[in-house]
C-alpha cells in the first residue's frame, strides 16, 4: 500500500529549538522535501513550530518550540526551498529569523502599500517598470516590479498581499459547519483541491472513513477542475501570442467541462460538492453512463485544436526557450505541481500519496523535459488528456450514488492532522491543530501558488519584459490562493 | 489550413441566441421558500448559513445579496421548505430588492433607466477592479465576453484602462489592502460614470463581511447602480441585469 495522502499525529513532543532546527536540517540534508513549514504563536511567547516533510516513505512531521527572544536561524540560505516558509513564519507569529537574506513580508501590508522599498538596479540605460496592483484585463490584484536594461528583465519583483482577508483566522472564528465554504474561496478556481485536502485533514482527525466510491466522486470532480483550468490557461497562453482559435476554442470547450461540473453539483466552480464527512451530491447510474459521450466528442475537438496549436510554426517560435526554469532550479526553490512537472521533476501527490481514489485507479505521471513556456502549455494539454480517459474511467465504477454525509464528532485533543491534495496547480495543504479541549486552535492552508510565484520570477530573468504575460499565464498562479 | 478548417468545423455554433431566455440545467442559482410554517424555535437554516444570509425567520427571509449558494442550508431544514432554482434573474437595482421570501420569490423585475439608456444603450465599457475577489468572479466575468455569451454583440465590453470606462465593475469584498488602488481607478474614470456590484463579496462583503482584512468605505460612498447576487453569480445574471437596465434588445 502506498503511503495515505494525510497525516494524524497526537500529542506531539516539541524539539527545543536547536534540536529542531539540526532535525530539519538533517532530513532535508537526507533528500526530504518540505510540504510546508509554519508557525502559531501559544502562551507566554512560545512559538510552536511544524515542518511537513515528504520523502520515499511517504509523510512526516516534526514539531519545535521557539520563543522570540531566542530567534530561529534561518535555513534558507542552505535550503532556498524554505525562504517562502520562513519569511511567513517571521510575518505570522514575529519570530526573529537571523540568517535569513530576504524578510520580505508575505502578504501583511506595508503602510501605505506602495511605499515598499523594492530591489533597485543602477546604471546607465537601466530602468524599472511598475505593473499594478491593478492589471489590464479582468484578473486579480498583484504588483510586479521589473529590473531592466532596455527590454531584457534582470530581475522581476512581485508583491502580493492585496487580496488578503484573513481567513485562516475566520476558519477559526466560525463554527466548523461554516468552514467548507470559506475553503471553497481560499481560491475559487481551485474549490475542490483546497475543500478535498481540508476534508481529509479533518476526516482524519476526527476518525471518519468514507468510503471508496466517495473518493471516487471527489477525484471526479478533482479531474473536471483540472480540465477546466488547464484550459483556462491555454486559452489564456493562445490568447496572449495572438493563436485566436486556440482562444476561442480551448474557451468553448472548458464552458463544456465546467457545465458538466454544474450539471454534477449545481456549481461550475464544484461549491457545494465536498464536505466533511462524504459528498453533498453522488452520480446516479444514467449521468455515469451519458457523461462519458460528452467526453468523448470533447476528446475529438480537444485533439483537433491542439494538433494546430503544437504544429504551428509561430506557435513554437513564440513558446520555445521562453520563461525557462531548469530541473535543478525548479527543485532548488521548492517548486510544485504542474511548473516541477514541466521542469521535468518527479511531483505529483496523485502517484506519491494516491489515496483510495488513485490507488484503485492510478493516474499515470505527465511530464515535460524543458522548463519553459512550450512545455508547461504541453504539459496542460497533455494532462487534460489523461484526466478526460481517467474520468472515463472512474464513470465506470459502480456506486457513485453518494451516502449520506457521515457525522464529523468530536475532534480528539492536541492533534495535528494534515490533508494534502494534488489540486490542478499542485500539491495543496491544510493543516489543523487541536488543543486540549478538542478545538481546533490553528488552522493552516496552502495553495501551491505561495512556492511557485519566486519561480515565476527567476523565470523571467534573461527574458524580455513583452516575455511576461506568456510567462505568466503558463504559471497561472493563484493572488487569493496565496494571499489567504 | 486544412487543421485551422477543422477546427473551425469542430467550433460550430457556440453562441447563446436569445440571453434572456437561457436557463442553465442545474444552477443552483436562487433559493426557493416554501410556504410552510418553521418548526417552533428552529434556527437550523441560519445556523447552518455561513453568511448570516437568513436575515428573518419564521417567516424565512433571505438576503441573496449575501447567500452564496452553496446550498448547505437546504438539507438541515426538518420541513425541507428550501430548495434551489436554476434562476438567473435575480440582479436588482435597489439593495434591499435583493431580499426575498416564500411571498416575494425573487427580487423585482428590472425597469429600463432611460437615463442610462441613453448613455450607456448602444455602448458601454466597463472596468473590472477584484478587490479581494476569488477568481471565481473574475473567471465568470471573463465569461461574459467569451463565444457563448458574448457581450459584445451589444456593444458591452470590459476593457483595459479606467480611462476608457463607463463604469467599475467590483469584485470581492474589497480587502483593505485594494482600498486604495480602487479609489485611485474609479477616480480615473470619466464622468458620468458608476459602479456595479458583482458577487456576495462586493455586495455585502459575503463570507468575509466581519473579517478585519476588509475597508468597505468605497461601497459606502459610492452606491452601486446594480446588484449582481451570487458566489459566483452566473454570467446570465449579470447580462440579464444590464439588459434589462439598458434597455437592450428588449422582447
């Protein structure tokens, strides 16, 4: 059996803060990966501190005590994967970080916003260009900041933070009935990664089973948010370099995908859909058996748009060596979900940690060799593809009529328990902590777009700045997703 | 060629002809009050809502301005009074239109400003500002421009700088870190101008109304000329809500 895709772990004895830091440093040193690393703040200025740390033997957990006085030396200049994770430790709960070459603040505002000192270049010929917070189309708020020497980009600075409303501490505020929905919005165009990895960190807290069919379900309507934002992007990406049909084309089909979603659940974004404890809404036996022709014609259409996206010349003149990030790179940063693929990395928590869903119905791992726009854009059209014949799939079992919710209880004191979900961008985390009532007393979540946008950055070093929508289109990353 | 041809074959006809008309199967777009009495001293919907959306019960009132439509309200009912309509006619004009209950349905059919009409009838341009929005907004505002709905057929597009726009179009609950930057873009537009209210968020600050992220000061002061209900609201809803307010292609 491969290792379950959450973990549950009670009553917890914190490392000092020495200890925890030589722990991290040597399981990372061993090959671990980082899944997330954060911080909440407990009484008498003690900072509680869990890594989530993956390697071959699936998920681990290492828990520290700090207190502010004493600091945490950072680990970021050894382990460039953790800066993001550091910088919103020292945001969250203010514990000094010494060591570390970059606080800047994650997503807490500088006041006033735009008097943030950024990176400045100097010399003749070299000039910077401000975009944002507001951007050209109909898109989310974020301000990137570009170093320059005529077109080319030395560096790109972004800063985020402009959509952040606090939910992490509304989670907490709010009765636990009302947290679904408030997850649903973490991102909106990723409802089912995020609501499907808080599911199972709070299942597997509370002790509830659901069972396979219901896992299937929640796969389901995992792959049809994967189809339909993969073509939101390419969409967006044939938008961009001027490849219309692509546009107009990859649009229509994701209208046909996100319908079935709504026809499924009532929502075309999944809300709704997964709670805790089960599925608001099954697949009767005659939606199983129509649904696989709707796939079918959109598999012919799908393959007929991208053979014209993937022979045309000007396509692949624009798309290539464009935006590169490099295996090593990618790895080096801590870069997930569909930008590692693309690098060519081996990261996909649907074959690492498959759950029942993936387990009874594998889900063979896509990958692109070079890193750059071209492949991310192949890698999505290439992903779609094997999400629609999976979904085929998945149709055919029988019993997706799903049960009634199961009943969440009591959750047991001081446990951690963490959920993680391969959303359509990548790995996606919640993590809940108990204390010793059974409350939930801290709550956190991540969207993989909170590691990939300093990807985003070093892949525009080297580009022009006329390089930047493709670029980032390619990424498509989350501002609300990151921004909390 | 032959591939482009193709594709074009494989295209058809995307476009929804008559928008008014449009029901899309499954929306679980409006909630629908029975008229049957609540049990003695049951709050089960309310506690159940996450937007504190049944402002009134026994008998049940619901503010659509604030419900979200995920429907969890539904299945706590012991007298199983509430369902969901796939109704996409549910924009208003006037905040408090948008409450409804088992006698008043769904908000008032909107009447043609003929002021707007003749500003904005043949032509209108509006600007998106997502102030703390989801993306799921957005994505749906992007859609109404897209070769299903295509807005443009009616002169409607949303377009890049405020300077070209009539109006601004609000996403999201409007965080305190957007505050600024959305005061600086609708100080840009030209006159005459307005906004546009589009989701729970924008309309009543949604799930995040009571979160202390959110400076809800420009909604205040700037009173929306339409309210577009929903999380996210349909496409339908926000083009059926500025065709009937412009006048558009009336039946």
């Amino acid at each position: 059996m491969p290792p379950p895709p959450y973990l549950v772990a009670s009553s917890l004895t914190p490392l000092s803060h020495g200890a925890f830091v030589h722990a991290l440093r040597e399981r990372l040193d061993a090959g671990a990966r980082a899944l997330t690393y954060f911080g909440a703040p407990l009484a008498d200025g003690v900072i509680e501190l869990t890594a989530l740390l993956q390697d071959d033997q699936g998920l681990a957990v290492l828990r520290g005590h700090a207190t502010g006085d004493a600091g945490l030396p950072a680990l970021t200049v050894q382990f460039p994967q953790l800066h993001i994770f550091e910088r919103e430790i020292h945001e969250q709960t203010g514990l000094p970080m010494p060591g570390h070459p970059w606080l800047k603040p994650v997503r807490s505002p500088v006041a006033p916003m735009g008097a943030y000192p950024f990176f400045q270049m100097a010399g003749k010929e070299v000039h910077e260009v401000a975009v944002g917070p507001i951007h050209a189309g109909v898109i989310e708020p974020g301000h990137f900041r570009f170093m320059c020497l005529g077109e080319q980009v030395h560096h790109l600075e972004i800063q985020l933070g402009f959509q952040h409303r606090g939910i992490e501490a509304l989670v907490l505020q709010r009765p636990l009935a009302h947290a679904p929905a408030l997850v649903e919005t973490i991102a909106g165009d990723t409802s089912i990664g995020h609501t499907w990895a808080f599911c199972r960190a709070l299942e597997a807290m509370a002790g509830v089973t659901v069972p396979d069919e219901v896992e299937i379900v929640r796969a389901i309507a995992l792959e049809l948010e994967r189809v339909a934002m993969h073509l939101t992007g390419l969409s967006g990406i044939a938008t961009d370099i001027g490849f219309l049909q692509g546009g107009t084309t990859w649009g229509r089909l994701r209208t046909t995908i996100i319908n079935l979603s709504m026809q499924l659940c009532g929502s075309r974004f999944g809300r709704g859909w997964l709670r805790p404890g089960g599925v608001r809404f099954g697949i009767d036996a005659e939606t199983a058996r129509r649904i696989p022709d709707v796939l079918a014609q959109f598999q012919r259409d799908m393959r007929t748009v991208s053979a014209l996206f993937e022979t045309s010349l000007s396509v692949a003149g624009r798309l290539h060596e464009v935006g590169t990030v490099t295996a090593e790179t990618a790895r080096e940063l801590g870069l997930v979900g569909m930008v590692a693929r693309a690098s060519s990395l081996d990261l996909d928590q649907r074959v690492a940690l498959p759950g029942r869903a993936y387990t009874r119905l594998p889900m063979p791992h896509a990958k692109q060799l070079t890193g750059d726009v071209w492949a991310r854009a192949g890698l999505r059209i290439d992903e779609i593809g094997r999400s629609v014949v999976w979904l085929q799939q998945a149709l055919a079992v029988p019993g997706l009529d799903a049960p009634p919710l199961q009943a969440i209880g009591p959750l047991p004191p001081d446990t951690l328990a963490i959920g993680v979900c391969e959303g359509w961008r990548g790995e996606t985390i919640h993590a809940l902590q108990t204390d010793a009532n059974g409350n939930l007393r801290h709550f956190k979540a991540q969207d993989p777009s909170l590691r990939n946008w300093f990807g985003l950055a070093v892949a525009l070093r080297g580009n022009d700045i006329s390089d930047f929508p493709i670029c980032n289109k390619s990424f498509d990353l989350s501002y609300c997703g990151s921004d909390l | 060629m032959l591939r482009s041809l193709r594709v074009r074959i494989s295209q058809g006809r995307q476009y929804i002809g008559d928008l008014r008309t449009a029901a899309p199967a499954n929306f679980r777009g409006m909630p629908v009050i029975a008229d049957v009495a609540c049990a003695p001293a049951c709050r089960a919907c309310a506690d159940a809502c996450p937007t504190h959306a049944f402002v009134a019960l026994d008998p049940v009132q619901i503010d659509l301005g604030r419900c979200i439509q995920c429907g969890d309200c539904a299945p706590v009912c012991p007298e199983k009074k509430l369902t969901f309509a796939n109704a996409c006619h549910t924009a208003a004009v006037l905040r408090e239109d948008l409450l409804i209950s088992a006698h008043r349905p769904a908000p008032p059919p909107i009447a043609v400003s003929t002021a707007l009409q003749k500003q904005f009838g043949r032509s209108l341009r509006l600007r998106s500002v997502s102030a703390g929005g989801c993306n799921g907004c957005e994505s749906e505002l992007n859609a109404v421009g897209n070769v299903n709905f295509d807005l443009g057929r009616y002169g409607i597009e949303f377009v890049a700088s405020p300077r070209h726009a009539d109006g601004l179009v609000i996403s999201g609950p409007v965080t305190r870190n957007m505050a600024e930057s959305l005061q600086l873009c609708f100080d840009a537009l030209p006159r005459p101008r307005f906004v546009l209210a589009f989701g729970a968020c924008a309309i009543s600050g949604g799930l995040f109304a009571e979160a202390p992220q959110i400076e809800r000061q420009f909604l205040d002061a700037n009173v929306p000329i339409l309210y577009v209900p929903g999380c996210p609201p349909h496409p339908l809803t926000l083009v059926n809500g500025l065709m009937d307010l412009l006048g558009i292609a009336l039946p």
